[in-house]
C-alpha cells in the first residue's frame, strides 16, 4: 500500500494514513493490522484507527503510531515520507464491538496510544446513531500535549455526542481536568453492572482496572481488554 500522509499527532506520536487505492480491506472496529517496509522483514502491530465508514467514504486506514528508540515501526515512523509503499497485514484481533454493544452503555478507557482502537470504536457507534446514551471515554496521558485526537474528542462532547474525562498523570500546573491513573475515582459514575467495558493501554492499567471496574459492580464478561 501506498503511505498518503504522516503527521504529528503529539510530541511523541504520529497519525500514519495509508491508502487503500481502491482495494478492498474488512475490518472491524477495534481490530489491529501489522506494518512494515516492504524490503525489511520486521512487522509491528498496531491498532487500526480510523472506523471502518471512513476507510469505507475516504479511502485510507489510519494508525496512532508512538515513536520510539527500538528497532520496530516506530523507530523510523518519522522518517517516511508520502508516497512509499508500506506492508499492511489483513486486519486481525477479536478487541472490539460484539453485534448487541448498542444495547448496552459503553464505557472505553484508555491511555497513550491505547486510544486508537477506542476512537475506532467510538467513532463506528456514533455513526450508527442507535445508542440509547452517548459512549463514554476515559483517557489518560502523561502531559496535556500527550492527548492524541483532543481537538476531535472535545468536539464530540461538546456536540453531546461523548462523554469524556482527560485525565493527567503527570505535572502541569494549568490543566483544569481530572488527575491520576484512570481509576475508581473516574469510573464510578460511569460503570454500572449493564455496562460494557474497554480498555486499551499500558499494562498496568490493562492489568489493574478490571479489578476496579468489578469492585464498581461491573461483571468480568463485560469487560474487553487489550494490551499493546
């Protein structure tokens, strides 16, 4: 495929759109593809980010890509430039929606990147239009420049369509949200034992916030994890 732009989303992550040029590519929200140069080997997964009615309407995928020192994806992410050819995998995984999912309230948790596959969902659940109540969003970075999407996100709830809490877990003396890893303190007006949960981030907040989440009420079953 085709790269068709790669931008700055924050200080440390870039939004990569590639192409589909008329090709057919299924997937779900929720669901991870690999990428990679087509002549090195290596491939890294990651979250798709876009929904599938944008792919659908606007003809590219789009992946919150972090930036990093390894030797995966990331380490040469801001390096490429429109135009080269890029591997993308068949999308797979089984995080994402479960056909029944409007049924219920949804609650998507995040932090850093783990947000790519959440805008995905939430982005395919408001254009379905069917909810009884917007989809809640509790997303966590270590400094205000670290939200990726905000400008997007902010829109959604002030248009009524998200409820959403930024919450910072580093130092900034102006930021006038919420503080702290995502916890029980962010989540206990939100999740009841109807609730539908997903959590997508670092995995200590894969790891801890199931355990809050059925202290809060909320049944194991319903709560859908992912570890990047």
């Amino acid at each position: 495929m085709r790269l068709l732009s790669n931008e700055a989303a924050t200080p440390t992550t870039r939004i990569v759109r590639v192409a589909l040029d008329g090709a057919p590519f299924p997937y779900r929200a929720g669901q991870a593809a690999l990428l990679g140069l087509h002549e090195n080997e290596e491939r890294t997964p990651y979250s798709i980010a876009s929904a599938p009615y944008e792919s659908a309407t606007e003809g590219h995928l789009e992946f919150l890509v972090k930036v990093d020192g390894t030797s995966r994806f990331g380490a040469i992410v801001s390096d490429l430039q429109p135009g080269i050819r890029i591997f993308v995998s068949p999308a797979g995984g089984r995080f994402g929606l479960p056909p029944d999912a409007i049924k219920s309230p949804l609650l998507f948790i995040g932090g850093g990147t783990g947000v790519a596959p959440l805008r995905s969902m939430i982005l395919d659940v408001i254009h379905e239009g069917r909810l009884e109540r917007p989809p809640a969003l509790v997303y966590s970075a270590r400094s205000p420049e670290e939200f990726a999407y905000a400008d997007q996100l902010r829109a959604l709830h002030d248009a009524g369509k998200l409820t959403l809490i930024l919450t910072l877990t580093g130092d900034a003396r102006d930021w006038r949200h919420a503080r702290g890893r995502a916890g029980a303190e962010h989540l206990a007006d939100l999740a009841t034992p109807r609730t539908l949960c997903f959590i997508c981030g670092p995995p200590s907040m894969v790891t801890d916030l199931p355990q809050a989440l059925m202290a809060l009420g909320v049944p194991r079953q319903q709560i859908k994890t992912e570890d990047w």
